[in-house]
C-alpha cells in the first residue's frame, strides 16, 4: 500500500504518541515523550522552521523525521533531517519519502547543508550515501544499569565549592542559562551553536517537560555557578543527562565530575532504574568520565552531511 508523508498534529494523540512509538524502537537510548514532542512544536523558536514528519501506511505511522534549521548556528543555512523509520516496517519506502519531503521544506526555507544523524549500521550508511550524503563525525550512546549497577561513592564538595539542584534557581535560572551557553560552545560539532536568546532557552530548555530540575545539580564556586549537568527524565523509569559541562575558569578540579555523580545518587534514589547519556566519540575527557560512571557504548551513530547547490 502507498505510503504518505504528511505534519505531525501536535492535538491528536495517536500522531504524537506513533511519532514517539516508532522513535523509541529506532533510538531506546533516548529520552523521549508525546509531551516532549507537542511541547517543541509549540516551543522552538520560530527562526528554527520546526516541522515533524510522520510516515504512513494503512492507518499506522511508521516513520519519523524531525526537520528544522539550526537557529541558533553563528552559519545561516545548516538545516537538520534525523529520519527514523520503525524497525519492522523497513524498505517500504518510508525513509526516502520523509528524506525528500524533508528536504523540501529546508531548501524552501533557504537551507544550504543538510545534516542527519544516522546509527552506524551498513543498511543505514547506504541509505544516507545514496541520497547523496557524506560521513562526517560519530557519536555514541552510552547506557548505565542504575538498578543493579554501582556507582562511585558520593564525595563532599571541595573548600569553597557548594553543590545546588536547579531547582535552586528557579527564581533566577539565568546564570544556568550563561553557563549553559559557554560550555555549549566549546562542545564539538558540525555545528558552531551560540545561545544569545535567554527567552528562548527558557521555553525549549528550563520548561521542557522532560527537564528534571530536582535532578540536576550545579556546583557553585566563586558565587557562580562552576560546572553542571543537567538531567531528563520520562517520569517512570528512565533518567539522561542532556548536557554536562563546566565554565572554562574552572575545569580540571574534577566539578563535573562531582556534580554528575551527586546527580545519578539521586536519580537512583528517586526510582529511576536506565541512565542514558551521549558523547562525540572525540570527546575523550567526558568519555573516560562516563567510563569512570560505569556507562557502556551501547550504540554508535554517525553525522552525514550534504552540500546543495
């Protein structure tokens, strides 16, 4: 039967609740919810062109993509394509519909590279480099068993450091929002990213259903906020760490590393059973941490990039 590529309705629960069924057999190494999904169609920043795709055949979505300029790029033009077909409804052309459409929709909104991650599997190489897609870095997903798995012994902040959760700063997340945006431009990527819009971070980041304020902790020297990681979660079983870093006056006092532990002591305290995190695979220092965790590889996904015109 023909398979048809239309919007997501972010109102109708059977699309965000197929978008994210099909996304969670693809990646179960992710994070994800229909909160999630309605909550970033109606949150991102207009500037990034937002559009989810879905893939249909007789009734049932099948396929997934998420399309969207990256905004927040100090290079106009760099436009994301993540396509994600259900594992069990391959090769019935689900991938390259979404792919084209994808596609569309970016070069009309002056997209000029095309960037997509793909899991590092030869079917899904082939795919990305028949569509005229080149290999650029890698990345890997990494999986920590919190039920049964030990983890480092929580240690007291070193003289001068205090250890907060964001919750702490609800009242006044901005110096969150600075810490973030420094430690994010050093991060490695294809992409040179640069938060400058603190209202937009508020809505995509701070008041992301999945954003767990109670399980992210900051370390504080100076008066200021050090080094952080900050945590989602799904509500039931499963805790990821979206982003861990420290200011660049402060690194090589291990404060990542402190914050990050005192942060997975109280995810397994609070019932969460999976950790789930990510790393480039150049990222040396932030791997051998998460070594250092217990975590273990469990996938390995590749960047593929194409030049247009």
């Amino acid at each position: 039967m023909t398979v048809i590529v239309r919007d997501v309705r972010p109102d109708v629960r059977a699309d965000t609740e197929g978008f994210v069924r099909v996304r969670q057999r693809a990646l179960p190494f992710m994070v994800y919810s229909p909160q999630a999904l309605a909550h970033d169609i109606a949150h991102l920043h207009p500037d990034a062109r937002y559009r989810p795709l879905v893939a249909e055949q007789d009734g049932e979505i099948i396929g997934t993509a998420q399309v969207h300029l990256a905004h927040d790029s100090r290079e106009p033009g760099q436009g994301n394509v993540n396509v994600y077909v259900h594992p069990e409804r391959r090769g019935r052309g689900a991938g390259s519909v979404l792919v084209r459409a994808a596609e569309e929709h970016l070069t009309a909104v002056g997209a000029t590279r095309l960037l997509s991650w793909v899991l590092d599997e030869p079917g899904n190489r082939v795919f990305a480099e028949r569509h005229g897609y080149r290999a650029s870095r890698s990345a890997h997903f990494l999986r920590l068993d919190l039920a049964n798995g030990g983890l480092p012994p929580l240690q007291d902040p070193p003289p001068g450091v205090e250890l907060r959760t964001g919750a702490d700063f609800a009242d006044d997340p901005r110096p969150l929002f600075e810490l973030d945006a420094e430690t994010m431009a050093d991060e490695p990527s294809d992409i040179d990213a640069e938060f400058t819009d603190y209202e937009a971070w508020l809505e995509e980041s701070w008041r992301h259903p999945l954003f767990s304020p109670e399980l992210t902790m900051v370390a504080v020297a100076d008066g200021r906020p050090a080094a952080f990681t900050a945590a989602r979660t799904d509500g039931a079983a499963a805790y990821s760490t979206a982003m861990t870093g420290t200011a660049r006056a402060f690194r090589g006092r291990g404060l990542a590393k402190l914050a990050k532990n005192h942060s997975l002591h109280r995810a397994r305290a609070a019932g969460y059973t999976q950790a789930f995190t990510g790393n480039d695979a150049g990222n040396a220092p932030m791997i051998a941490i998460n070594e250092w965790f217990g975590y273990e590889i469990c996938a390995t996904e590749v960047r593929y990039v194409r030049e247009l015109g």
